[in-house]
C-alpha cells in the first residue's frame, strides 16, 4: 500500500488529547493543518507550540453541533487553501449515562457531536474532493461501536453510526481517488477518559495512540483498531448471543 502525502489537513476535536496529537503529528510532517474546536486559547496555543518546532497549524474556532455551521465553515477553508486534501473528523463527546436515569441534553449533546457533527464534517469537502479525484476521509469512532456496552447507549450507537457511515464511503468511493479510514481507538488518557471512574483495560497514553493513528492514516488503512488486545477481545464480544453478551455487561455495569 503506497503511503498517502498532505499538504493541507483538517482536524476537529484538536484543542485536546487526540486531535490535537494528530494536528501536531501532521504539522511535524510538514503539512500545513487546520485545527478545529470551540476552546480558541487551547488552539492558539497548539498554534504556538506548532510554531516553535517550525511547523504550521491554523487555529480554527467550530462548534460542530452546529451543522450547518460546520458546513459552510469546511467549505470556505476547503476553496481558500485551494483543496483539503485530509479530513479527520475526531470530534467526540461521551458522558456515562445509566438507561435509569437517562438525560436527553447529554443524549442530544452526544448526537449532535459525534453524529450530525462528524457527518457535516465529511459531507462537507466530499462533493469537491470526488471531483479533484483526490483526498482522504477519516473517521474517529471506538471500539465501543462493536456493542451497546453498559452506560453507553448514546456513545455506543453514536460510534456505531460513524462506523457505518465510514463503510458506506468507502464502498461508494471506491476508484474516485478518495480514501476512507475508519479508527476504532480502545481507551486512551485524555479529558474524555480521565473522567471515567471504571477499569480501562489496556489504557495508551495519548501520544502512543497518536503514533498508531498517524501511521494507519498515512498508511490508507480502511479500518484500524487499537490496542490490538483490546480489538481482539472486542471482536469476540461482538460474536456473543445476545444472552451471554447481557449477562456479561450486567457483571461490567
Ligand atoms: N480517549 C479514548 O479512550 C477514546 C476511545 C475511543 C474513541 N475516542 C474518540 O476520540 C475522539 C477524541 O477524543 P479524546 O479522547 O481526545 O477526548 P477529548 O480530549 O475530550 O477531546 C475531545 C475534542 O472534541 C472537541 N469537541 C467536543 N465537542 C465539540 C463541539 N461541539 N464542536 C467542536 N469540537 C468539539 C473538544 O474541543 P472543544 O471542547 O474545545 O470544542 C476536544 O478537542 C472522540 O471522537 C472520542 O469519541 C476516544
């Protein structure tokens, strides 16, 4: 497989833990990368740091919730740096939620983020980048898209609808000269993770999830799913009945 070049990137969710190692990741390599997300003092600081290793990142302020938004926001960078060549939808939202005591602001919150968000995010360049015949399309979901895991109904089915999403582009685009990817990161330290009060089996620190991302991007992986033990579990988990899955998310929750 022949290893993808940038010259310009996009990366939503870059004002902390994984995007922003992606953004820096990209920026070190000498593309020059959008970063997106709401807090702007944590961009124009990744802005910085970006700087000082001779690196070029441009901080861009988004709220992804807001689609239409998002859109015409894509766009715009998309004609002023004359084509996205790489878009990393990475934007996440996850709040632990029993079923018993379900809040719809946090299931609404988790749709519009990693849902309407991440599906504006790629919809927005794909028209232009199927007529440049070039470009490359990324989705950050989880392993957790695998099950309806325990406390994650909105987080789970919001990166089962990403997972999806991301097959279908492939499959469609196939010999347009656009590339999918689809990540499954497992658990990895960042803002998101550090608020869990569970056992997170086989946890990464952010840059080595980093590194694993950034390769398998480059690489043009179609899938990628990471720690390897923790995929490995969850493809079995993914094959159990329905009863043996349940009673075993019972004993997790
Ligand atoms: N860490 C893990 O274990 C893990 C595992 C599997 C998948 N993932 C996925 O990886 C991605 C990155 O998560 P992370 O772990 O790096 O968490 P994080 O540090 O909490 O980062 C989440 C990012 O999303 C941005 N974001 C949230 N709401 C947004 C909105 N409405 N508009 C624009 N940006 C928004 C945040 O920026 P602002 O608040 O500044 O807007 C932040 O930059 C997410 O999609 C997550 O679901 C993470």
């Amino acid at each position: 497989m022949a290893e993808m070049s940038y010259r310009t990137a996009l990366v939503t969710g870059a004002s902390s833990g994984l995007g922003r190692g992606m953004a820096l990741w990209f920026a070190r390599r000498g593309v020059k990368v959008y970063a997106a997300a709401r807090r702007r003092e944590n961009l124009e600081a990744l802005a910085n740091e970006a700087r000082a290793a001779g690196a070029h990142i441009e901080p861009v302020e988004l709220d992804v919730a807001d689609a239409d938004a998002t859109v015409a926001r894509i766009r715009e960078l998309d004609a002023a740096c004359e084509g996205l060549d790489l878009v990393i939808a990475n934007a996440g939202f996850g709040k632990e939620s029993s079923a018993r005591r379900l809040n719809w602001e946090t299931v609404k919150q988790t749709l519009d983020v990693n849902v309407t968000g991440a599906a504006a995010t790629l919809s927005a360049v794909l028209p232009k980048m199927v007529e440049r015949q070039r470009g490359h399309l990324v989705g950050v979901a989880s392993l957790a898209a695998f099950r309806g895991l325990p406390r994650q109904a909105a987080y789970s089915a919001s990166k089962a609808f990403l997972s999806t999403f991301m097959e279908s582009l492939r499959v469609d685009l196939r010999g347009t000269g656009v590339h999918v990817t689809c990540l499954y990161p497992g658990f990895v330290k960042s803002e998101m993770t550090a608020q869990n009060k569970f056992n997170m089996p086989f946890l990464l620190e952010t840059e080595e999830a980093v590194e694993l991302m950034g390769r398998a991007i480059q690489r043009g992986e179609a899938q990628y799913l990471f720690p390897w033990q923790l995929a490995r579990v969850m493809g079995l988990v993914k094959l159990l009945p329905n009863a043996l899955f349940d009673a075993t998310a019972r004993k997790l929750r």
